[in-house]
C-alpha cells in the first residue's frame, strides 16, 4: 500500500467516526417539551402563577365580619384600715377569669372590597398572561436553536458528499499518475483540495456540536451533545401572508399587548380603590363575655362592743354581658393625602395607556417589518434553489470534463467551491426564513396554542 492510500484511510477514517454508544433522536416537539419543563423562568412563573390564584380570594379584601375569641384573666388586691368604719380592717384578693367573643364587620366602605376583588382576579388574569409570554420566549428560543442545529447538521452531510468527491479525485489521480496519464502537480492539486475539504468538515463538526450543546443548554437536558441526533428534516411550508390577516390577529392575540392592557385595567382599579376613601365607613361590633371572679381574705368588723374576724365567703360571682355599637366613620381632614393618592392613581393610569399605545406602535412597526423580511426571504428562497440545482448540474459536468481531461483541476475547483457557496447560501436563506416566520407567529400570538 502507497504512502498516499495510507494517508486517506487514516484522513477517512477520523472524519467518518461515529460517536460511541447509542443516539437519542430529538425531535422539535421533544426539544420543546423538555424546554418547557426544565425551564426555570417558566417554574418561576408558574410560581408567580399560583401565588397570585391563591390570593384570589374573598377573605383578603374585608369583605366578611372577622371573629375574635378573647380570654381576660384579673387580680386585685385590696388592704383596708380605717378605725373610725364599721369595717375596721380588710384583706380581699379578688381574681377573675373574663372568657369572650367579639365580632367585627365593616357594612360599607364605598365598595372597597369589590374594587380589591378585583384587583386580585386582575392580578391573578396578568400572571397567567405572564407565564405565557415567558413560554413563548423560551419556545421561540427553542425553535430558532433547533432550526440552527439542523442547519449545520446539513452542512456537514454536504461537506461529507464534497470530500468525498475530493477523496476519490486524489484516487483518480494517483490512478492517472501511474499509468503516466497525470503527473505529479495534477496530483497535488487533488491532495490540497482534499486537505482543505477535510479541514472545513472538521470545522463543520465543531459548529454542529456547539449548534446541539446551545439547543440542550435551551432545554435544561443533561448529557453529552454526541448522544443526541436530530430526527426532524429541515423543510419550509412557502405560506403567504395577509398583512391586514396578521395585524387583526396581533391586535387580539399578541402576549405583550394583552399584557399592558391588563396592566392599564389594574390601573384604573387601583384608581377607583383609591376614591372609596372618600366615602364614609359604616362598621357594626358586638360581642359577649361572661365573667366569673372570686374573692379571698379576711374583713375584721368593729361594733363597739368588740371586733369580729370572718373570711371572705368564697362564692363566685358571676356576670353576663352583650353589646352590639354601629359606628359611622368620616375623614373630614387628613392634609390632602386622600386627594393626592387618587391624582397619583389617575396618572399611573394615563401612563399605563401610554405603555399600551407605545406597545401597539412598537409591535405594528415589528410587524410590517418582519413580513415584508419574510416575503423577501422566500423569493431568496427560491433563487437559492435554482443556484443549487445549477451548482449541482456544474459540478457534475466539471467532474465529466475533468475525468476526458478537457477542464483543468483549477477549473474544477473553482465550479466545486461554487457548490458550497450555492449550498451554505441556500441554508442561511432557509435558517432565516424559519426564523422570521417564527417571529411572525410569536408577534400574532400563533406561537402557543
């Protein structure tokens, strides 16, 4: 065996090893599920979420009567000497335990409970809207990545096909050589094609790899990028879009418009929150309480005939009481802070209107922007194809004329490097357009269902 053969088995065989062990196939759909999983802003979200439904509750906007049980434990003690009484002397401690229940229950406060309802189901409705955008960013992210992978995973299978057209052209050549039909520049010329095509294959090899290792890290999935492979081809659908079709579905379904909207709605809630201070506050209390005390001691008595010592008599002592108070609150005077919190909640609320419109406008301009990309990156689309389907027809000629000896190996390789350039065109055209139009999904709220 020549040097040269050795050489292109050893070459050969480097670039066509496979990774050890067996491959997950990953499919966008898989990708996107473990995304959606592991995702920790997503988790924070869904958190968000939760907290937010928990909260949603009529018990946290006083709108019912709160019910204390009380408990009063006293003690007194009283020591008396006064010669000129009849009671001439006394001891008394007096004890009392006062068990209890109050209730108080605001009947009127302008509707302040109402309007806190619904700021909780306000906040409740803006969390989810949240969540969705977040799942929607890490979803594009996920698309757009996978897309990118399977970009460079097609550039090397067309590397692969180049090199080995390279590999069989040093074989031909060397065929040529010794039968004295190419001499030793020709088969130079080969060599240095097939040195250059196998550099840029083990370069493509890194790109995939890190193209894989960005869509795992996207996903929150452990392992090695080697394990994993992806199953779905990269194809395009050539959809067209209505500008007025698409602006009528961002108008009603875009994430971050029905965001600020109920932001703007939670604004004018907190606004006529604010104004129930100016109402009057109408609250009834009652309660019960039992007491029972108990006195312990000794009283001396002076009769003017002598004095007489007896004990306390041990009895309890036992009292029942009920009440029931209506109170009419009114703030007659608090320094302008009522007037003032309510201007402060009718400027937030302009200014959440100005968030919408801002939005509205950003998005519209978004919009139109990323269709009139998407229109022009079909038409690239197709120019592209055709630049392919030349390429392609080019090169097999060239390898013809070359093999009748009717090109030279420079000619070649210039109709070869045009290949390449035709094929990496064709895929950045298509990668973009994948992009595009998942950035028109997401503006149009198509991105999630």
């Amino acid at each position: 065996m020549s040097q040269l053969r050795l050489f292109l088995l050893v070459i050969g065989g480097l670039l066509s090893a496979a990774p050890a062990g067996a491959q997950t196939a990953l499919t966008l759909s898989d990708a996107i599920a473990t995304a959606l999983e592991n995702n920790f802003q997503i988790k924070l979200a869904k958190a968000a979420v939760d907290v937010a439904a928990n909260n949603d509750d009529w018990s946290l906007t006083n709108r019912y009567p709160t019910v204390n049980l009380t408990l009063g434990a006293n003690a007194a003690y009283s020591n008396t000497n006064n010669p000129a009484s009849v009671l001439f002397k006394s001891s008394v401690l007096n004890t009392s335990v006062v068990p209890g229940v109050e209730a108080n229950w605001v009947l009127f406060d302008g509707y302040r409970a109402v309007f806190t309802k619904q700021q909780l189901e306000g906040a409740s409705r803006l969390s989810s809207g949240q969540l969705r955008q977040q799942i929607e960013t890490a979803v594009q992210a996920v698309m757009q990545a996978y897309y990118g992978a399977q970009v460079q995973r097609d550039q090397l299978k067309i590397l692969a096909d180049v090199l080995t057209l390279s590999r069989d052209r040093v074989a031909y050549q060397q065929v040529r050589q010794e039968f004295g039909q190419a001499n030793t520049f020709d088969l130079l010329q080969a060599k240095d094609a097939y040195l250059n095509d196998s550099t840029n294959y083990l370069v493509q090899q890194t790109l995939y790899g890190n193209a894989l290792r960005n869509l795992l890290q996207l996903m929150g999935a452990s392992g090695d990028a080697g394990s994993y492979t992806l199953a779905d081809s990269l194809q395009i659908q050539d959809n067209v879009y209505s500008y007025a079709e698409l602006e009528a579905r961002m108008m009603g379904a875009n994430q971050s418009l029905a965001n600020l909207l109920m932001a703007r709605e939670l604004a004018s809630i907190n606004t006529r929150v604010q104004e129930t201070a100016l109402k009057p506050t109408l609250s009834v209390r009652s309660g019960l309480t039992y007491n029972t005390g108990i006195g312990f001691g000794t009283q001396t008595f002076n009769f003017g005939t002598g004095q007489v010592t007896a004990d306390v008599p041990q009895i309890a002592a036992k009292n029942l009481n009920a009440f029931v108070n209506f109170s009419v609150a009114y703030n007659l005077y608090d320094a302008g802070a009522r007037r003032r919190r309510i201007g402060t909640a009718k400027l937030e609320e302009i200014q959440a209107q100005l968030s919408y419109e801002s939005q509205k406008q950003v998005v519209t301009t978004q919009l139109a922007n990323t269709l009139a990309t998407y229109n022009n990156q079909r038409q690239l689309v197709q120019l592209t194809r055709e630049l392919v389907s030349n390429a392609g027809r080019n090169l097999n000629i060239a390898e013809e004329r070359l093999k009748g000896g009717l090109i030279s190996s420079f000619d070649y390789r210039t109709v070869q490097l045009s290949y390449l350039n035709a094929t990496q065109t064709q895929l950045n055209a298509i990668l973009n357009l994948k992009n595009t139009e998942t950035e028109l999904l997401r503006l149009t709220g198509a991105l999630i269902r």
